[in-house]
C-alpha cells in the first residue's frame, strides 16, 4: 500500500509540474519558483506561531484546511523540525509583503506584519485548495517558493444590502472569498432609499420601520442587522484582514430613515419622495451626530462613510422650507448647492470630532473638507474631473469607477437585466485591464491613489444566486488588478488560472457566470425591469 501511495505521488508531482507552469495563484504574486518537489500534508502535520498575535492566522489556517480538505491541523507550542508549519514576522518585509516556502521537510509563512503573514497563509489555503489528495491521508502540496507584496493598499469591495438584504451567512460567505483573493476592505452600504438595515438602539423605528421593504418588495418584513451581529461580523472579517466600514448616506438617499422618524424628512422631489435629511433643523444634526455615534462605536476601522452622492435628485422642497431659507439667511448660503456643502461640512465635523476618518463619494471634491482627514471615492468614470479635483487639492483617493467597477453593470452584450452605460458595460476583461496610470499621470499623486474598488448595487438582485452571478468571477479580476504589478499581469495566464478557480465555485455551489461557456449557467432575472433603475446616469 505504501508503495503504492509513493508511486502514486510521483505521478502526481510529474502532472503538477506540467500543469502549474505558471503560479496558479490570483492575484498573481510578484515572483513565485516552482520545483518538482512536494510537501505531504498530513494528520500529523504541526502548526507552530512564532509571535501571539499571530495566533488568529494560525487559527484561519487552521479552520479553512478543515473546512476544505478535512485535515485538523494541530497546533503545538514548539517547532517541530518534521512536517510542521511555521508563522513568523520578518521586519525586513513589508507591512502587507511575505515570503511562502514550500518545502519537502516544511512550510514557512513570514510577513512583514500579522497582515503580512495572513497574506501569506491566503495564498497557501489557495494553493492547497487546488490539490486533489492522493490518498486519504496524505495531501501533496506542491513546492513553491512566492515572494509577493500588493500594489496597492486598499483593495476592496462595496456590498449594497439596503435595495437587497443579503444576510449574514451568506454575507460572511463572501468575506471568506474576499480572503481567500486577498481583498482588505468592506465597504458596507447599510442606508439609502428601500431601507435602513442598521440597528441604532437611541432611535429604534430606524432598523424596524426603515427595515421594511427592498427594492422589489416595500413589503417584506423589516430585514436589518442587530448590534451584536455587527460585532460577530466585525469579528470575523478582523480575523481574515479584512476592515468593515459603515456607510451611512446623507443628506440624500434618506428616505427608509425619513420613514422611521419623519420629523428630520427634508422632503424630496415628485420622483423621489423624502429623499433629504432637513438641513434647516438644528435637531437634525444632533439626530444624526447620535447615529453616527452609535455606528462608529461598532467598527474598529474608525471610518465612516457619510455617502454625500446625489442630493440634487431631492432636494427641490428645500426651496419650500422656513429653516432652510433661514439657514440660507444667517449663513448667506446663495444657492441649494451651498446649503447641501453646509450640511455635510457639519456632518464631516461630527465625524472628526470622533477622531475618525470621512469617507465620501466624488461630489464632496468640491467643497474643502480637511484633506488629512477625508478620503474622496472617484466613481463617475464620465467625470475624471472629480478626480483630478480631489488628487490636485491633496485629498487621497479611492478610485470606483462606474465602467468597470460597478458590479450591477451586465458582463455580457446577451444579459437581459443590469446596466449599460451608452451601450458599455464591465466584462471580465475589463475589469481586469483597468489601469490607475491611464487616468493619473503624476508620480506624486499617484501616491494619493490609496487603491481600487467594486460597488455591488442591488437594485437588480432579489436573491443571492445572483449576488454570485454578479461577483463571480469578476472578483478575482478585481484581486488582480488591485494587488498585481503591471509587470506580472497576463490576461491570457489570468483566463488559465482562472479556470481552476471555476471548478472551486463549482465546488462551493457558487452560482458563478461562466465567461468561457457563457450560455451555461443561466442568467437569474427573477424581476420586472425598472428603467429608472436600470438606466439611471448615477449610482
């Protein structure tokens, strides 16, 4: 048998090495060395931490071999020479940088941090997936030698779960598959018109009032997120490298809260109904200054993302209001324009009295807010001028842009629902070539450019089979191009990789669009399309 066994990896190893001459990592890493050697991943396999806060990646490490290969790696206090995996830091690395040695006789994961170091313990779980183990009791893992670092910081992902409430389980489902592609932030669209799915526990109607209703169906029963499993998602993102921050949209979008407390309602236009907090309440501030209390007290990241996008779209019964003529009158503000800058430099002032950082969409380029406690997300791809505003006054900056970074834009020319832009819309390919330097040519700002993002709307999801079909494989696209260096980029090496990757969503029972075999897995359109929701210019 054990023959047998031996021979049988030989074939194995001789297979690997045909079959991976690439890394078949995504992102790809900076410089990764293949041998024909493999390490024999067993039951008997130690794990050893060198450092105690390293102790939540030896345990991620610990839970995904379990979970996908069944092998319940043991930890042990002292290193063990033979078959064992070892964590430790390494100062000359990088913040974000590691090294991953695949030996016969060990593994080793060093990192310039514990973020480092789980960057490392990502790649390996995605190396380890992708094995098939020849016995029951031994796992070939094939040797490799990956020295890699990001290219960028911020690497994330924006989930819109107020037009569609997608639910813990399945929410904490993606942030392992934001792991397992290294992707670090969660951008957490919790507020806007169909609903308010926080709870504030100060103003209690906000989650069971403003929690009734999506998208679709105004009304399903109020949907929201308590404060104890904010935590325990919290938790779980923080073990895997990943920062949640809170969205919380004003002055525009307000309506599901308007709903709940309509004393603080701003009005809003024909088409969008209550669509404004009341910028000419004095009590309005303090309302949301409370909330906002409330939400930054959940989240580690201390950020708080305050929306700011598309007040014009409601706010023509500002012009009605005795407090906003008021404010306008006190404040000499001259135009509608002036008082929606008025409200939202309060807010950010809120904000920084908190010691957070703001975070806001590429309108507020156009007021002063403090550029060393402010982040701008650039999405108007039809408006680089935002850009080029916020990078010229300083301001750091996420760049979204809607073509291709808005993942409820169709994949495909044959999908019936989703959005267009003139006939555009974000295909893998495109996803994957998008290139900060096209857009910013200045080395000194290019330092500004904190990283990239997608933003999942839900405007056109009524279950999480299409959540899937809208991530998947689009996120690996988006790893790549956020993590990657130009110089190891390949679309066609990506494409290869990539059709392993199709085989672990398989795996996973990720319904996923097959850009390979495009009419074999169905696009779900379970909806009657909204051409105001499809086509819409904005987010």
């Amino acid at each position: 048998m054990k023959l047998f066994i031996k021979f049988g990896l030989v074939l194995l190893t001789i297979s690997l090495c045909h079959a991976q001459q690439q890394c078949p990592l995504i992102p790809a890493p900076m410089h990764a060395g293949y041998t024909e050697d493999v390490f024999k991943l067993n039951r008997q396999t130690a794990l050893f931490v060198d450092e105690e806060h390293l102790k939540n990646v030896g345990r991620y490490l610990q839970q995904e071999l379990l979970r996908l290969k069944g092998f319940p790696l043991m930890a042990k206090s002292s290193l063990d020479q033979q078959s064992s995996i070892r964590l430790k830091l390494d100062e000359q690395l990088a913040e974000e940088a590691y090294e991953l040695n695949i030996a016969q006789d060990g593994i080793i994961i060093s990192g310039g941090s514990a973020a480092g170091v789980f960057n490392g313990a990502s790649s390996l779980v995605q190396l380890i997936s992708q094995v098939e183990s020849m016995a029951e009791a031994v796992l070939p893992v094939p040797c490799w030698t990956i020295k890699d670092e990001p290219r960028y910081g911020w690497r994330g992902l924006m989930l819109d779960e107020s037009r569609y409430f997608i639910g813990k389980q399945k929410l904490l489902s993606i942030i392992d598959w934001m792991a397992f592609y290294k992707l670090n932030k969660l951008h957490w669209h919790l507020t806007d018109e169909p609903a308010w799915r926080l709870e504030i526990k100060k103003y209690p109607r906000l989650a069971l009032v403003g929690g009734v209703g999506d998208q679709h169906d105004k009304t399903k029963p109020a949907a929201f997120y308590t404060q104890q499993e904010i935590s325990e998602i919290v938790d779980y993102a923080s073990k895997r490298n990943i920062e949640i921050i809170p969205e919380i949209d004003m002055p525009g979008h307000a309506t599901a809260a308007n709903r709940a407390y309509p004393a603080y309602s701003g009005g809003g236009s024909e088409q969008y109904p209550e669509f404004t907090f009341d910028p000419g309440n004095p009590e309005t501030y303090t309302y949301l200054t409370n909330i906002l209390r409330e939400a930054n007290a959940l989240f580690p990241s201390n950020m708080l993302h305050l929306g700011g996008d598309e007040v014009s779209f409601g706010n023509d019964s500002w012009l009605q209001n005795a407090g906003v003529k008021r404010l306008m009158h006190d404040h000499r503000l001259k135009d509608l324009k002036a008082v929606e800058n008025y409200f939202m430099e309060r807010m950010a002032d809120s904000v920084y009295q908190m010691h957070a950082k703001l975070l806001v969409w590429d309108e507020m380029a156009d007021i002063n807010l403090p550029k060393d406690k402010t982040v701008i997300f650039w999405w108007r791809h039809d408006k680089p001028q935002q850009l080029y505003q916020s990078l010229k006054k300083g301001y750091e900056t996420v760049l979204c842009p809607r073509l291709p970074f808005y993942f409820d834009f169709v994949q495909d020319s044959s999908h019936q629902a989703g959005r267009k832009w003139g006939g555009l819309y974000s295909p893998l390919q495109d996803v994957y070539h998008f290139d900060a330097d096209t857009w910013v040519k200045d080395d000194k700002q290019r330092q500004q450019v904190l990283g990239l993002q997608a933003n999942l709307w839900t405007e056109t999801v009524t279950n999480n089979q299409r959540v899937d079909y809208l991530l998947f494989p689009r996120l690996a696209a988006l790893a790549e191009s956020a993590w990657s260096a130009d110089a190891v980029k390949s679309y066609a090496q990506f494409e290869e990789r990539l059709k392993r990757h199709l085989k672990l969503y398989r795996q996973h029972d990720v319904y996923f669009y097959n850009p390979f075999h495009p009419n074999e897995i169905p696009e779900p359109v379970y909806f009657k399309k909204d051409k105001k929701d499809l086509n819409a210019e904005e987010n």
